[in-house]
C-alpha cells in the first residue's frame, strides 16, 4: 500500500509540473517545490517574470490555488512566488527560451551558440546542449553545444547539474532541446588538502633494521622466558638498548616466528643465494624460439648480440616455427 500510496504522489507532482507549465508559459516557469506543513501545503513557484504568475490583485494566483485544490486534491495550498534571477543560469529557462526561438524560425546552430555563450557569460562551470529532431530536411540530427566541465553520472550529477527539457513543435517536425549546466564544482574536488598532513610515510633503512634485529637477538638471548617482566629486565641490563628502541610485543614477535635462529636464517639465505644463481644462469641462456617468432631482421639482429649464439638450436626453433627460407638458409650458413 505504501509503494502504491508513493507512486500515486510522484504522478500528481509529474502532472501538477505540467499544468503550471501550460498555464505559466508566458511567465518564464521553471519548476515549483512541494513542501508539507502540518496545516497545509507549501508551493513554491520559481518564474522568470513572478508578476504574471500573481496577477493584477491577485487574481491569478486564486485561480491557480482553486485549481491546485480542486483539481489535484491539495489540502490548503499555499502558493509562493519566486523570482528567478539569472535567468540564463536555470536549465528549463535556457531550454524553454530556446524552443521559443525554435518555434519562430530560428536556425538551430545560431540558437545554440548564442544561448551557450548567455550561459557562459552567466558565471556557469560548464553547460551541455542537444538540439535533435527535424532541423533541416525529412532526416533528423543533432546538433551539441558544450563547454567546460559537466558531470554525467553519480551523485555529483543529482545535486551539482541542472537539467532541462523542453519541445519546440516547427513545421518540418518536433525538435527536443536539452540543456545541463553545471552551476558549482563539488566540495571534495577543490578542498584545501595538507600534503604532509594527509600522507604517513616511514622509510627504515636496511642498517636501522639489522641494527634493531640484533637488539632484538640480544634480548631473547639474555631473557630467561618470554613474560612482559622479563623481557622489560633485560631491555634495562643490556647496554646499548634504550627503553624506545624495543617494544615487548616486537620481541615476542620475532621469539614466535622463530627468526631469532641465527643458524637457520644462515642456512635460508644460502639456499635463497643458490636458487638466484640458478634463476641467473636460467635467463642467461637465450629463448631461440622467441628470438626466431619475430621479423627475419630482428631475429639475426638478436643473435648477433649474442655472446655464444647456438645457430643449430635456432635453425631447430626456426624449421619447428615458420620455416622461413631466407632465415634457414642463413641460419645453416652461420651454422657451418
């Protein structure tokens, strides 16, 4: 019940936008806010010429608030008129100003220009027209107009653009006129931002780490047993090591994994050197089948850099690759 109650209330503001829309259309309306009260119903209206929309004495702001009440079921409306004051700055305007000149013959790339450089003048960040339909002949196009920076998507776009729509019904066909200004950039994309402030960053030295190591090594060596108590003794016997250098919870770290083993981290890092020559003399011995997959003159070039190129292990990748003549017979050249 409560979606359905929802989707009914969306239709009456869709439908009540329209109405003002047919009534006030020669007073420059842009759009009106809805807002609750626990007595009645707020309307704003925001036009370009708030003088037609009251009337002489009032009149025509009685007949809207009839209107509004009979007609769309608002309890106690309460009408407010707002003037709008840059008039080139409001996306529905700017869109409705521009079906206007549509509709009177104006040609669409002299309408766009001359209302995206209104728009530009007005102190807006960035602006998007479309002008699609009929514009010349039986085949449709559009026609875009933009400058600066618009925001398409996202949040950013919901809060920051302001969009606008209107139809321009010439005699070749209708054409659609959409127009997006952005009036102000997003807070988090030009706040003040303290580097040094904003960024950590702690560089230790490989010396300042072998150094703590070998603290840390002395401690366990000197520290009958792993308690807080213990481990604060011998950080205050040892010499050399302040009561900063060393914290508990780093001794007990390096005790639990073991690294304190001087014998082992040896041994580990022998066995790490072995696998490195290994990986070395593994790369120093040349890919011939890579060298070979590319172009003849790269290929020969690649052997020449060579220091002992193995011309029988290239013709071998070369005849199983491409089979290339040029390159076999050369290859079997250099080979003998």
């Amino acid at each position: 019940m409560q979606e359905k109650q929802f989707i009914q209330e969306g239709a009456r503001k869709v439908r009540l936008h329209e109405r003002l829309q047919e009534e006030l259309e020669g007073a420059g309306y842009s759009n009106a806010d809805i807002v609750r009260t626990p007595t009645s119903t707020k309307i704003v209206i925001y036009a370009q010429r708030p003088g037609l929309v009251i009337g002489r004495g009032g009149s025509r702001i009685k007949e809207l608030t009839n209107t509004i009440e009979n007609v769309f079921d608002f309890e106690n409306p309460q009408i407010e008129v707002n003037e709008i004051d840059n008039p080139d700055a409001n996306a529905q305007i700017v869109a409705q100003s521009m079906a206007s000149w549509l509709e009177k013959g104006g040609r669409a790339k002299r309408v766009g220009y001359t209302y995206l450089r209104r728009v530009k003048e007005s102190g807006i960040i960035g602006a998007e027209i479309e002008v699609t339909g009929k514009i010349s002949g039986n085949r449709g196009r559009t026609e875009k107009f933009s400058f600066g920076y618009v925001k398409r998507c996202g949040n950013t776009s919901k809060e920051n653009v302001d969009k606008g729509y209107a139809l321009a019904r010439t005699k070749p066909g209708a054409i659609g006129v959409k127009v997006r200004l952005m009036k102000e950039m997003p807070d988090f994309m030009h706040r003040d931002v303290d580097v040094e402030k904003e960024l950590m960053h702690e560089t230790i030295s490989s010396d300042e780490t072998h150094e703590k190591s070998e603290k840390i090594e002395m401690i366990i060596a000197e520290a009958e047993n792993m308690t807080a108590g213990e481990i604060e003794r011998a950080i205050e016997e040892l010499e050399g090591i302040g009561e900063g250098d060393v914290s508990t919870s780093e001794v007990r770290k390096v005790f639990e994994k073991g690294d304190h083993d001087t014998e082992e981290s040896e041994e580990t890092s022998e066995e790490v050197e072995e696998e490195e020559v290994e990986e070395e003399t593994e790369d120093t011995e040349a890919d011939y089948e890579e060298i070979v997959s590319g172009t003849i003159s790269d290929a020969k070039d690649a052997l020449n850099e060579l220091e002992n190129p193995d011309y029988a292990a290239a013709l071998e990748a070369e005849k199983s690759n491409k089979d290339r003549k040029t390159l076999t017979q050369w290859l079997e050249n250099k080979k003998e």
